[in-house]
C-alpha cells in the first residue's frame, strides 16, 4: 500500500527524498506560485488515529505524534501531562506519506473540544519534562479563558514562546548567499526567487537573531507558538480551524502567531517552564530547510495577499 501510494503521486515521492536533487525536479515541476499552492492545498491528507488519556477536563492536551508508544510520547503522557486529559492523535503506520501537522493537531482539537475545557494544549510529542503538572494546571485555573486567546510560557523555550520577526531578505543576505560555501543557501535564495518570496519568519534571539538583523529588514515582531501551545475555548470556537491545513509541516505554527496579533490584548503569560527536543521527528538539516521552501512561500503568499495579520 505504502509502495502503491508514492507511485501514485510521483511529486509526493520526489517532495519526501532525502536528496536535494529530487527535491530541485520537484521544485521545477511547478512554472509558478499558484500551481504549487495548489498542488500543496490537494495535497491528500490521511486519516489519524485518536487515543484517550483520562484525566482533569478542566485542559485538554492534544499531542500528535508516529507512534503513541514511543518513549517521547510516553513522557508527554505518562510524566509532563499526567493527570490530565489527553488526545493522542496517532499518524497512519507504518508511515505516514502525506502525514501533515495541521490536518492531525486540527482533528485533535476536535475531539478535544467535546469535553468543553477552558484551554485546550498542543503539544509536540518531543517535549522535556521541568515543571510539574500540578504547576501547569494551576497556573490554567488561575488564568481567564474569556480573557485571553493564548497563553506563552513566561520563560521562553527552544521552539516555543520566543520572539520572532517577519522581514524582507536584503542585499547582504544576497552576497552572503552567493559567497556561502555551502551553496544550498544560493539554492534556497534561487527557489524563493522562482516563486516571488518577499517575506520570511526569522529567529529574532541570540546570536542567529542578531545575525537576522543584519540579514533581513525588519518589518514586525510576534512570540512563536511553535511546539507547544495554549489556546482558550472562546479562541479556538471563533476560527473555522485551528492551523491552515495547506502547509506541509512548517510555517502553520507562524501563520497561528500572526493571527493571533489581531488582538493583542488577548494574549497573556503563564509561570511555567517545559523543555523542547527540536527536530527530533522531521529531522534537521538542509534538506528540511529546502523542503520547508514550500511552506515559506505559502506563508510569503497570505502575507502579501493580506490573508494573516501582518500590518
């Protein structure tokens, strides 16, 4: 079946290698923007699993993840949320070729919607145990659902709850491009030329951000959700959906943050520290970064066409 899908959709398989090579052929299949939005929003999209945790209604966390009896899963589970209820949503095995984030934590949040909680939690799989779950569920009580759309940990995390900023490559990022010995940044530049990217989510923290600043024009800043976020029932009841279901595992999560600045006044911070393993389910590396080209153009695209919060 597995073998059967990926011949059915031979730019599914080339979007999915591991070499940069077939990821370019997949990339020069499409003669412009519109025809790869396109292609990403047909994109078929697989039918996950749900497993049940029970616990304490009051938060539901959503956790999508390969395999719910892994060890990551099983800590998110069994240690960081313990005592509270949990919708696991587990992708299709062995693996999951058209697997995408947004469609599966979408799903979740549905179900764990039923249960009429005043926070509903996303969770990666791939999160480190700091505070305790009493101390988390706590700080929930204490905070107002019809105050607040989003609640971020106080204390950044390594992909969550820190800042960002939308800017517009420059010409220093240009001659840094083309200089680069590694020449997949002068392939990522010639992609996003291709398909008329203006606008990119960079990291805005440490030295990468002060590296951004040189980089990038800076046009506006945002906290990330990223991998772990809190969202208020009165929030998630008054969107049609949670995440954009035509990104492809990346840039959903910064699309959320930019929405979510349309009120800025509904966003609120939580005393509560959780750690973040990044990469460990997607990977790392440069062929994720060409592949994510897609979703950096989707993104760039609602940007410009005025279809997130930017100004």
């Amino acid at each position: 079946m597995l073998k059967m899908n990926l011949e059915k959709d031979p730019l599914n398989t080339l979007f999915l290698s591991p070499g940069v090579e077939d990821l370019m052929k997949f990339y020069n299949s499409f003669p412009d923007r519109d025809d790869l939005i396109g292609w990403m929003s047909g994109r078929h999209k697989s039918t996950p699993s749900m497993i049940q945790v029970q616990g304490d209604t009051t938060s539901v966390v959503v956790i999508p993840t390969a395999d719910y009896n892994s060890a990551r899963t099983q800590t998110c589970s069994l240690k960081i949320f313990k005592g509270m209820q949990q919708i696991v949503v587990e992708s299709v095995k062995p693996k999951d070729v058209y697997f995408n984030y947004s469609h599966n934590v979408n799903i979740g949040i549905s179900k764990a919607m039923e249960f009429n909680p005043n926070w509903i939690i996303i969770s990666n799989d791939d999160m480190t145990p700091s505070d305790p779950p009493n101390i988390l569920l706590s700080e929930l009580k204490k905070a107002d659902p019809d105050k607040y759309n989003v609640l971020f940990t106080r204390e950044e995390g390594s992909y969550h709850s820190f800042p960002r900023f939308i800017g517009t490559p420059n010409s220093l990022y240009s001659v840094i491009s083309t200089l680069h010995p590694n020449r997949l940044r002068k392939t990522r530049q010639e992609i996003w030329k291709k398909f008329g990217l203006k606008y990119i989510d960079a990291i805005d923290t440490g030295l990468t951000g002060l590296m951004s600043r040189f980089t990038y024009r800076y046009l506006k800043g945002h906290l990330l959700t990223g991998s772990f976020a809190i969202l208020s029932k009165n929030y998630i009841n008054s969107v049609s959906k949670v995440y954009d279901e035509t990104f492809i595992n990346g840039g959903e999560d910064t699309d959320l943050s930019l929405k979510l600045l349309k009120e800025p006044e509904k966003i609120g911070f939580i005393d509560y520290k959780i750690g973040d393993m990044v990469g460990t389910s997607l990977g790392s590396g440069w062929t994720r970064y060409i592949r994510n080209v897609v979703n950096e153009i989707y993104l760039s695209y609602k940007i410009e066409k005025g279809l997130t919060v930017y100004q």
